[in-house]
C-alpha cells in the first residue's frame, strides 16, 4: 500500500515590496540628478510708440534683400540681378554702414540663390546677414 502524503497546496508569492523600493530609488535619483537647460531667447528693444524719426533714414534700419518665389531678387524696391548684390548691398551699406542685412526669402526660392545673397552680402562688409522667411 502506498503512502499518500498530503501536500500543501501552498503556491509560492513573489514580493513585490524590494522591486517597488528599488523603481522609487531609481526615479528619485533620476529626479534629483537631472539637469534642466534653459533656452536662451532673443531679446527685442522695441521703439517706443512716440517715436519721432522716420524710419527710413535710420542709420539702423535694416537692409533688405527679398528674394522672390521665382527667385527674383529686390533691393530698396528696385528689382537687381544675381551678380550686382555685392555692389548694391555696399552702396547701401555706405549710406548706412551700422545696418544689418536681411535676406527675406520666399519658401519656394531655390537654396542656391538664397546663399549667394548671404554670401555676396557678407562679402559687401556686412557684419551680420539673417535670413528669415516672408512675413517675419
């Protein structure tokens, strides 16, 4: 005759209690030893609303260069060619040589053109050229 032992019907638990402790210890330390970046930003000076100078003879105001959908290129109005930039940019340039250049270049203007007028603004003595987009 067999011997029949009884058998615990104990399942084995797995606690939970040492992982949830070592997860907290993990975010805390991610938590504390996270360094946070701040974006540096672009300070404007706006004018002041009574301002009394007109701003085409500013010193200061910019010179714009627009390139257009179709890659024409306008200066002061004046539609110019590819190769006369670096003369128009400096003729402006000596009636106001503290200005900043801007290229303002339609989304549709090809890359090539859009260089040539930073480079040949560059070129012309201009200390800082932006290239921004129509309507900034």
């Amino acid at each position: 005759m067999r011997i029949r032992r009884k058998h615990n019907a104990i399942e084995p638990e797995v606690d939970m209690t040492p992982m949830l402790d070592i997860v907290f210890i993990m975010l805390i330390f991610f938590i504390v030893t996270t360094s946070f970046v701040k974006e540096s930003g672009i300070t404007l000076s706006r004018p002041s609303p009574n301002q009394t100078t007109n701003p085409i003879d500013d010193p200061k105001q910019p010179i714009v260069l627009e390139i257009g959908s179709q890659n024409t290129i306008t200066l002061a109005g004046r539609i110019i060619d590819q190769d006369s930039i670096r003369a128009n940019v400096e003729a402006e340039r000596a009636r106001k040589p503290s200005a900043p250049v801007v290229v303002r270049a339609h989304e549709s203007a090809t890359t090539g053109v859009v260089i040539r007028a930073v480079d040949q603004s560059k070129l012309a003595g201009a200390s800082q050229v932006t290239v921004v987009k129509p309507g900034s």
